[in-house]
C-alpha cells in the first residue's frame, strides 16, 4: 500500500504538461517543497508524522482521483467510437477503433535486404544467415543456447 502510495505521489510530483509534451526540468528546492507539501496535507492532525489512518485516506483519495480520471477518459473513447450517438457500441463502431497494422518493410526492401547474391531469389542460406546472426548475438556465453536471462539481456531488458 504504502509502495503504491509512492509511487502515485512521484508521478503527481512532476510538473503538468500537455498529455503528449516532455516533462519540463524540476529543481530540487522545488522537488523539496512539493514533498514536503504533500507531507503537510497528508499529515491532517499537523502532529509532524504520518500515522496509518492518515496514510490510508491519501491513498483512497489519490484512488478515488485515479478513477475519476479513467472514468473520464473512458467515457470520452465511447462517446469517440458512439459515432451514431444512440449510446450503444455496436461491433462496427467498436472495431473501428482496432488500429491499423503496418509492416516495417515492403517485400521489394526485404528481398533487397535478404537476397545477398542479388539473384531476386532468397535460398535458405541466404534466409536463414541474418536469424543465426541474431541468435548468435544473443548466446552470450557461446554454448549454442540462448537461455530466457540471455534472451531478456539480448533484447536490453534487466
């Protein structure tokens, strides 16, 4: 509880920008008065600490905010996709919101990419190279297994 309550409090500490804007530079007196604000507004006996109660209503009111903003949002997106306005989502209106998939590549690119001896065929050499390439970049110790630790490393996750 208290992990959570952290973590929704450092999120409100950054500044509000725009939903899509770069978070602007905070300085660390202003960090240190926006804590400290927060302190004194969770702490409503102004005893210097902050008991569990205490703890316990921040959290629900901090919750109760978090839901209000989903709830608005998620009533923005249905009126959005409500694109006949009769209050009901009906299939149509609700898969026009699936987005659009896009391959990264064309088939000309990636036979151009793959086909090394430029024949405008691929062989399965010419297929299977650059995939052993990658599997081999992610075999870290070189034993000819790639373990799920190597695969998160190889893939630049912790």
């Amino acid at each position: 509880m208290v992990r959570n309550l952290l973590l929704l409090s450092t999120a409100a500490l950054l500044p509000a920008t725009a939903a899509h804007a770069q978070p602007k530079p905070v300085s660390r007196g202003d960090f240190v008065k926006t804590v400290d604000a927060r302190f004194n507004a969770m702490d409503t006996n102004h005893d210097g600490s902050v008991g569990k109660q205490e703890m316990t209503a921040e959290l629900q009111r901090e919750m109760g905010q978090a839901n209000a903003r989903i709830a608005q949002q998620l009533e923005a997106k249905f009126r959005q996709l409500d694109t006949n306005k009769d209050g009901q989502l009906s299939l149509r209106e609700f898969m026009a919101a699936q987005p659009s998939l896009r391959a990264s590549e064309n088939p000309d690119q990636m036979m151009q990419r793959l086909d090394t001896n430029h024949d405008g065929k691929l062989t399965a050499d010419e297929f299977r190279n650059p995939e052993m390439a990658k599997f081999n970049r992610a075999d870290l110790n070189h034993d000819g297994v790639v373990t799920p630790d190597e695969a998160r490393r190889a893939a630049g996750q912790k």
